[in-house]
C-alpha cells in the first residue's frame, strides 16, 4: 500500500471500526481508539514530507490501479507542490479535533468520532485523487459524515443548517458530473485529470465547463453570494465540526479551482478572471462589514471565514506567482487560524454555553492563560506580521498591485475591517471589569485545553516566522500551473 493510501484509509479503517463498537460501551476507550486512530493517520503523513523531491513539477508518489475497468476508471492517486500540504494539514487539525471533542460531546461518542475519522481520510482522498470519477466520489462523500455531524451533534437549529449544507452543496456538484462526463467524452474514455489538461477545447465548451466546474467550487469555498449556507451552518454544528468546516472543508473548492478550471479552461479562466476577482474583492470588503455588526461570536468568525477565503479566490486569478503561491499560502494558514477561532469558542461555549458576545467580557479576569491563546490568534485573524494570517493575505496583495494597483489597494482596505471586527469582539469579549457572574465563576484552561491551542499557537508563529518550507514546496508547480494557463487550448 503506498503512502498516499494509507494516508486515506489508516483514519476511514478506524472509522469504521469505531462505527462497529456499539454506542454506549467504554466512552473512554472509544475516545482512546479515536485518538490513536487520528495520530496514526498524522504520522504516515509524515513520510511524505521526507520524501517530497523539490523543483519538479510532476506528481509524486503515484499510486495507480484499476478500478471500474469498463469505464476506465482507475484508483489513482498522487500529489504535487499544489496538493502536498492539504494531506498533512487535514491529519493534524482531525488529532486536535478529536482531542478538543473529548469531553464535550456525551452523546454517541464512537459515532462522532467515527464520522470525524472518516470525514478526515475522504478530504485527504479529493486532495490526492488524479481520476476525474475518484476525485468525484471523494468530494461528494465528504457531505454524508459533515451533514451527520451537523445534524445529529448540532444545535437548536441543526435540521434546517443541515438540509441548507446539503443541497447548497450537492446542486452545485450535480453540474461538476455533467462536466466530469463530457471531458471523459471529449478525451475518447479517459478520467485522467492530467490528460484532460492537454485536451484542446473550443472556447463555448470551456466557457461552459468553467461555470459547471465554479457552480461546485464557488459554493464550496464558499464565494459571495452563494455564502450564505455558511453562517447558518458555523452557528449550529458542534465546535469539532465547525473547527473542520473552516479548516479543512472550504479549502476542497479552491483546490478544485486549481486542478480543474484554471489548467482544463484556460482560455475560460482568464476571460472571466475579471467576475472572480469582482466577487473576491465583494468577498472581501462587504462581508467584512457584514461580520462587524454580528451578535453572536461565531458568526462573526463565519463571516471572517467568507472574507478570508475571498483572498485566496482573488490570489489565483490574478495569474502570477505571487498571487497564486499567496492563496495557498493563505489557505493553509486560515486553516490554522480560523481552526483555532472556532476551538477557542468552543472553551468558552463549553462552559457558559452561549456564544452571545454580549454574555461574556472581563474574560480575561479569570483565564488568563486562555485570553493569551484567544489574542494571539485575534492578532492572526487581523493579519498581524509574524503570524501564520499575515503571510498569505500579504502575498496576495503583492500580486495584486503587481497585476492592477487599484485591486491591490481595494484588498488592502480590507484587512483594516478584518482587524476592526476581530478586534472590537476581543475587547468585548476578554477585556475590561468582569461583566457578569457566570464570568466571575468561569475557570481557565485545562491541560487538555492548554495542549489543544498550544499545537495551534505554534503552527500559527512557525508558519508567521518561516513560511519557507511551505513555499518552497509550491513554488516549481505554482510556476508550471502558470505557464500552462497562459497558453492558449482552442482548436
């Protein structure tokens, strides 16, 4: 079995295997099993990194075996500069997902568990899947274990966010099928995502495979104004769902952006490049101001999400490297910091169980340790030099002003709003006079809490310190995505 394989299935097999346990036997060792289960799917990731030869271009560790032998559909798999990080990056957030949900969820704990197991090796497989029909599997798959675990572990309003998370998602990736049948159509029988690459097009087909491919990417990153299932969606999942749904989840769209529309409708891509950069900056600058006037702190972190990812969307269009290795960048520091935005809320949920912004202030009074953790990742939500948020957002304003000087200065107005929302809900959340007795009474982090953001503290300043290791990794392919968008595909 190769690396990537089991990458997928080491997490999918404890799963499943947590499923089989039967519901209310031994909570503990089924959290113990889980834990062990997540840690063991981080550390074949390990290897990877180890063996990841830089300045190519090509796919690497690639595993190929057939599958659907009629159709030519094939299990295989493999990762470039592009999807590299996402594998690792998905293992680590599921062991602090899975240790941040163990004591707040009581209730079928191996089926939570379980359905976070699986959830885990499904996204690692849309990351490494190199068969048009693999690829899509892995991606629609994703939405059975995130909708149980809105549904089933949510709040009051769980039914309707699941049902709203569901269909947003799954009419989307209907026109995504349509247009995965025509290419196998086109390349004479062929669900090889890099043969569809080189496949000439006239240019009304890659205009009609740009908006099926963008009707299921759009709605997943997700892009304004098909964003609204988001909020809906982080205020009712349970704190380990939201936590993967920022993290992990919205980035399965813009990567479909980059191994789909870009290199199979270049000619597309930058015909329209001027619509996504449109609803990026819209992304951007309106819902930011939408996230200022939120009541409820996730929410707000939601909206916070939207406009984040609306810098990675802006990054790619812009075609050069800087913007492009910037929206990664940026994708995967959101993923550490919002990740860390939506835990630190949970602590504070688990305990006075509200997430009203006006139950709590003074928080700082009576966890300090915890009101440092919560600062700090305030100061990367902003974009503050040094952290994890910064690197990425900067980047992609560089490219901007590269490619037009005023896209580059409507981006950079934004990260103003970006600090003013998340910096009014921290002064109203954690400072000042302690705001009322369920505040008085709150107790600080424990070591379980403390391990939790301490790993996400330090991801947050490495990567804020030393962005190298994961540029360096991009660069060669960024550089070649580039090269081959700017060529022409008409026939």
């Amino acid at each position: 079995m190769g690396l990537l394989s089991l990458a997928i299935w080491t997490p999918i097999a404890f799963g499943a295997l947590l499923l089989a346990l039967g519901r209310d036997e031994q909570v503990r060792a089924v959290r113990w099993l889980a834990l062990v289960g997540a840690i063991l799917g981080l550390l074949v990731t390990l290897p990877l990194y180890e063996g990841f030869k830089l300045g190519t271009a090509a796919m690497q560790f690639v595993e190929k075996a057939p599958w659907i032998e009629r159709f030519n559909v094939h299990y295989h798999l493999g990762v470039d500069g592009i999807s590299f990080w996402f594998v690792p990056l998905t293992a680590f957030i599921t062991v602090i997902v899975v240790t941040a949900s163990w004591e707040s969820i009581t209730e079928r704990v191996n089926q939570y568990m379980g359905a976070f197991l699986i959830l885990s090796g499904l996204m690692i497989g849309v990351f490494s899947a190199l068969d048009g029909l693999l690829f899509y599997v892995f991606f629609e798959a994703t939405l059975i274990p995130m909708y149980l675990i809105i549904g089933i572990w949510g709040g009051p309003n769980k039914i309707y966010a699941a049902f709203k998370f569901f269909l947003y998602t799954l009419l989307g990736s209907l026109l995504t099928l349509i247009a995965i049948i025509y290419l196998y159509n086109q390349s004479n029988g062929s669900f090889d995502i890099l043969t569809w690459h080189q496949l000439p097009l006239s240019r009304t087909a890659q205009t009609l495979l740009f908006f099926a491919f963008f009707a299921a990417f759009a709605v997943k990153v997700p892009m304004w104004p098909v964003h609204t299932w988001l909020p809906d969606v982080h205020v009712e999942a349970p704190t380990g769902g939201s936590a993967v749904l920022a993290a992990i989840m919205l980035k399965l769209g813009a990567y479909g952006f980059l191994r789909f529309s870009m290199p199979i409708a270049p000619d597309a891509a930058r015909e329209w490049a001027w619509l996504i950069i449109a609803l990026s900056l819209i992304a951007v600058v309106y819902v930011g101001l939408v996230a200022m006037v939120q009541k409820d702190m996730k929410k707000l972190v939601a909206y916070s999400s939207v406009a984040h990812m609306g810098f990675v969307t802006l990054g790619f269009f812009i075609f050069n490297d800087l913007g492009v290795s910037g929206g990664l960048v940026q994708m995967i520091a959101h993923g550490f910091v919002s990740g860390a935005m939506f835990l630190s809320i949970g602590v504070l949920y688990d305990r006075v169980h509200s997430r009203e912004i006006a139950a709590y202030g003074g928080v700082v009074n009576t966890m300090p340790k915890f009101a440092a953790f919560a600062l700090l990742f305030a100061m990367a939500n902003c974009g503050l030099p040094g952290t994890a948020g910064f690197v990425g957002e900067w980047m992609v304003i560089l490219g901007a002003v590269k490619a037009n000087f005023w896209i580059g200065l409507a981006a950079a107005t934004a990260l103003i709003f970006g600090a003013a929302y998340t910096l009014w809900m921290f002064k109203r959340v954690y400072l000042g006079p302690v705001g009322n007795d369920n505040v008085k009474d709150l107790l600080d982090i424990d070591s379980r809490e403390f391990l939790v953001l301490a790993l996400l503290a330090i991801a947050v300043l490495y990567m804020g310190l030393y962005p190298r290791p994961f540029t360096d990794v991009m660069d060669t392919s960024v550089a070649e995505l580039l090269k081959h968008v700017a060529l022409s595909k008409l026939h």
